[in-house]
C-alpha cells in the first residue's frame, strides 16, 4: 500500500494553548435579560437587607460568566450605580438574583 497515513487523534492535530482557548470560548455566556418583576424583588432584597444589616447571596454577570458573592452589604453608591460587599463592587446592571442566606 502507497503511504499509509497514520490517523491522529483530534487532540494532537492542535497544541495545548489552542484546545484551551477552544473550551474557554464554549463556556462563555450571554448576560440574561433581567424582567422587570425581577427588578423589582431584588430591590425589595437588597433594600431589607441594607436596613437590617442581613447577609445576602448575589448571582451577578462577570465577563462572559456567572459569579456569587455572599455577605453584607457594606456600601450602596446610587451615582456609580453599584454595590459593595466584601470588597466587591457589583454594579446593579449586572445583578441577576439575591436572596437571603
């Protein structure tokens, strides 16, 4: 037979570098549509818990994924639109659920 090509496993066709730039992309996210209902009750959460010094959990959009941030709500800055917990600022823009812990 004329040159038997040997068959390569997918992983060896791409270096290292390229397979986890490939699987990065694939785990990225859009950020969700918030509703306004939504809105509406995270408010209400963040509001209550400001008052009454509670610990909160927040799911927030960070750069194409979804993070959480547990703890009390250290500073509220209403011009800068964000939140400040554990030295985290989380904008309001990028809030996709609180709840209580």
């Amino acid at each position: 037979m004329r040159g038997m090509i040997k068959w390569r496993p997918f992983n060896s066709l791409l270096n290292n570098k390229d397979i986890k730039e490939i699987e990065k992309n694939r785990l990225k996210i859009t950020k969700p549509i918030i509703m306004e209902d939504r809105i509406i009750e995270i408010n209400e959460i963040l509001t209550n818990a400001l008052n009454n010094n509670l610990n909160i959990k927040i799911k927030h959009y960070s750069i194409n994924s979804l993070k959480i941030t547990t703890g009390k709500i250290e500073k509220i800055n209403i011009i800068e639109k964000y939140i400040l917990i554990n030295k985290t600022r989380i904008y309001f823009k990028n809030i996709i659920l609180v709840d209580y812990l």
